[in-house]
C-alpha cells in the first residue's frame, strides 16, 4: 500500500509500505478522505525546511517527547527520520479483531491519531480512537472528525457556560469549529482574525461579533458592556509569537480564563495575569486519553463516572453534531486532492497558507 511521508528536508513522499496487521482491540480502516492538518503538519514541515527539529509535535513523530518537554530544537541531521503524517480520517472498516465487538467489517468510521489516522491507503487504529459515523454524515466533513474533537476539548477546558462570551483567537479549522460549537453550547461569540475571508466564514457560522486582530480588545469590550469576555479560546497557531496571548489577557474579564489550543508562544506579562486574577489553561490535544499508551495503545477506557469526556467520547459526540447539523464543515472546506497529489497539495499550503482552510486528501 502507499503511504505519505514528511521527509527530513521537509519534503513530502508517497512510499510504498507493507498493509498494517492487527494487534489488540482495534481494526483496519481503508480511508475514503484524511483532513490534512494546516497547522500541525505545515509547522513541523516547515521547521523542517528550516533546518530545525519540531518543537510542536506529538507521539508518532521524529523528535522525543522529552526533548519537546524541554522546549528545545535541535538540528536535523542525516539521522532524522520520515514523518508519518496525518491523524485523522474517514473510512470503511476492513477487518476487526475476534473480540472487538463494537464494529464490524463494512462500517463506516471515523479515526483518529498519529500514527494510528495516518495518510495512507490503509490504516490500523486501536478502538478508542474510533467513532461510528451515520449515514446521514457527509464523509468529506467527517474527515475533520479529530480537529473538531481538539476544537471541543479547549471548549470544555474553558468550562464554557450557558449565555457567556468566547473570543475565539484565530480562525483557522480549529478556530472556525469552536466559534460554531461555542453558539451551539449558547455561547456569545466574539471572532478574532487578521483575514478578512475567515472573519466572513465566522460570521455566516454565527459569530456575534467578527474583529480584526488590531481592535480585537475593543470589540470585545463592545461587547460586553466594558466587562471583558469570560473565556478566551487561543487558536490561532504562531509558535514565535505571544501577541496571541497578551491579547486574550486584554480580552477577558476580572478572573477569566485563557485556554490555549494552538501552538503559540506562552509568554506573557505576569503583572497583568496577576492583578486580573486570570486562570491559564492549555488544552492538550483532543482530550483525556491522549499520551495514554494504555486507553489509546491497549483499549483501556476510562469509566465514564470519572472522566465523562475522553478523546474517544469527544470524536463521537463531534460526529453527533455533524449528523445532527449543528456544526456545518463544508463550507470550510477549500481544496480537494486526489491522495497521488498529496505533494502537491502540501506545496500550496505552505506557499499560500491564508488562501488553505480545509484541505482533504480524496483516496
């Protein structure tokens, strides 16, 4: 089968790989579409590009999770390996394990994962990281199944409520997502973006307010009767800046809270965090589970008493919401690839990033 590769000169390969075996609970998915990941994948590409190792990365990739604990970069030498990219897609399940009981070969599925959701023509991925997908669901969004589950956990880190205010900074797929599921959980809404385009897409999703990046704070404070906003959702992805941050600091009210998604830099002013009282959180990937060889690795979940929304319960309720249509993925959407020109569809993003919002993969 073929497969897609981020090369160490941060290039992009299809090779050819052996057809992935079952091990544990789990199942092999043929994917019909993978989302492609703007961020992610085209930071860690162009880092590469630049003669540096990945600071922003996850489990599956090159760099050790120590070394990114630590914030450092390295040089990629001749030792640095292949990226395996991707980590979410849609399929139809090929072959499950005897004791996998919860699906069967034919179903339709989302997956998730690095490592697991790859690029490829064929893909294993453990059953925690799977979500039933209904035929009712267009498989084109359902591809954007775990960047909505990354989207839904900032949400749930902010402790969003009934009739608050969200800013939502940055709007790119991730920020686009939680600006809908933020109206869907009756939040008021307030868009932050620099591009004039994605400002557009929010306010058609029903963003109460849409704000270029330069009046942002005053908007927000517009609209909020000079209070602030109560929580402010970081999705905007700008690893060599912390003006993202500072900003939500600006945005949010006496003891708000700030909840980063994205890959920016977390530097800010302690004086001002202090004299708001403001809570920072950081919103790990697409929620509990993940880093846990046991849940994601061995099918270990976690009793529901305790940790009501794990990754896995994330991805299935954000497949709900497509399938209910309360969060509307198409229109975000901007370009289509056959999975042979994956090349090329990684040449465009990062040569023209602001003209890239939801790129597919078609298999």
């Amino acid at each position: 089968m073929k497969q897609l590769f981020g090369t160490p000169d941060g290039r992009v390969a299809i090779k050819e790989m052996p057809i992935p075996a079952l091990r544990g609970e789990g199942a092999i998915v043929q994917p019909k579409y993978s989302a492609i990941s703007i961020g992610t994948e085209g930071t860690m590409l162009r880092e590469r590009r630049a003669g540096v190792a990945d600071s922003h990365t996850t489990k599956g990739f090159d760099v050790a999770i120590a070394t990114m604990a630590r914030g450092k970069r390295k040089k990629t030498g001749s030792s640095a390996k292949d990226l395996v990219l991707g980590y979410s897609n849609v399929g139809v399940v090929l072959e499950t394990n005897a004791g996998l009981a919860s699906f069967i070969r034919g179903d339709t599925v989302t997956c998730a994962g690095i490592g697991f959701a790859s690029h490829a023509q064929q893909c294993y991925v453990p059953k925690n990281l799977l979500a039933r997908c209904p035929a009712n669901v267009d498989l084109r969004e359902a591809a954007f199944t775990t960047l909505g589950a990354c989207a839904m956990q900032g949400l749930r880190r902010g402790r969003v409520e009934l009739g608050e205010t969200v800013a939502v900074i940055g709007l790119g797929m991730l920020g686009q997502l939680a600006v809908q599921m933020a109206k869907v959980a009756g939040a008021h809404v307030v868009a932050v973006d620099v591009n004039d385009a994605r400002l557009k897409l929010a306010a058609q999703a029903g963003a109460d307010v849409v704000a270029q990046a330069s009046n942002a704070t005053q908007a927000a404070l517009d609209a909020t009767q000079k209070r602030g906003v109560d929580v402010a959702i970081i999705t905007a992805g700008n690893p060599s800046s912390s003006a993202p941050l500072v900003q939500a600091l600006e945005m949010i009210r006496d003891r708000g809270r700030v909840v980063v998604v994205g890959n920016v830099k977390c530097e800010f002013p302690r004086d001002a965090w202090f004299y708001k009282d403001a809570e920072l959180l950081i919103a790990r990937s697409y929620g509990p589970g993940r880093y846990d060889p046991q849940y994601e690795d061995q099918g270990h979940d976690y009793p529901l008493g305790y940790v009501r929304w794990t990754e896995g319960r994330n991805l299935q309720e954000f497949v709900r919401l497509l399938s209910a249509g309360q969060v509307k993925v198409a229109p975000l959407i901007t370009h289509e690839f056959p999975f042979e020109r994956a090349p090329e569809a990684y040449e465009l993003l990062l040569a023209k990033p602001n003209e890239c919002l939801g790129v597919l993969l078609k298999y």
